[in-house]
C-alpha cells in the first residue's frame, strides 16, 4: 500500500539553531543574574549609615525582587503593580527595617509577596517564608529555581 517513505527527511537546522540560542540566552542572563547579585551585595557592604529612602533603593535593586515585579506586571498585563514600603524602623529590639514588597490591585487592595530586613550595616536578609526565618539575600531563592 505505502511505496517508499511517507514521510520526507525534515531539515532540523532552524530547531537546533533555535534551541542553541535558548540555550545560550539563558546562560548569558544567569550570569548577569549573578553579576547583579553581587553588585548589589557590594553596595549593601559599602553602605555604613541607612536610612528609610536608602533601605528601599537597596531591596528594589535585587534581582530577584525586580524580576518578580516584570513577571507579575507582564502576567497580569499591567493591572497589578509591584511595589515596596516601610513595614517597620529600626528599635531597640530589632535594629533594621523591614521592607515589604506589595502587589498593588486595581481596587486598591494590597497583597504582601515578599519581607526583608535590612540593617544599618547594609546587610539584607529576606524571610524565608517555608522554613519562617529569615536568611542572607546571597542564599535567597524566593522562586526555588
């Protein structure tokens, strides 16, 4: 009934050019992943004196809190922004900020993503929401990717 080949031999060049570029990509972008991480993890080191304004600029330019923030605008196709605000200041008993980062909804509601701590020292910590305690922003995988 079937004479010969049914199927023609495909050309699969433009898949495996496809796939190398993917491939190459997403190698180039965690590696500027990790060269931000550490641009901001020296800033944070340099900084001895924080105050409310500088506690902000330092969490909004982690990576992973500026990713989060395009993927759920891109998402939600810009109804719901992200942002971040003073959830407490420092005091006796905790010395650093806690910064909060927020969905903003189109009816004016609110809904917490993340909870970092920042110190006067610069250093940053962010909550680990599974294990209930916060950890250095450096081990900080909010995705787990």
């Amino acid at each position: 009934m079937f004479r010969g080949r049914s199927r023609k031999k495909g050309n699969y060049y433009p898949i495996m050019a496809a796939l190398i570029v993917i491939f190459v990509g997403h190698s180039t972008i965690d590696s500027s992943f990790t060269n931000e991480t550490q641009k901001t993890l020296a800033l944070s080191q340099n900084t001895n004196n924080i105050d409310a304004k500088k506690a902000l600029e330092l969490v909004w330019s982690i990576p992973q809190i500026r990713k989060k923030a395009r993927e759920i605008e891109k998402l939600s196709q810009g109804t719901i922004r992200v942002s971040i605000a003073v959830d407490s200041s420092p005091s006796a008993e905790q010395p650093y900020y806690v910064i909060k980062t927020l969905e903003n909804h189109a009816d004016n509601s609110t809904i917490p993503i993340y909870w970092l701590r920042v110190f006067h020292s610069g250093k940053i910590e962010a909550l680990d929401i599974v294990n209930n305690q916060y950890i250095p922003v450096e081990k900080w995988h909010p995705d787990g990717r």
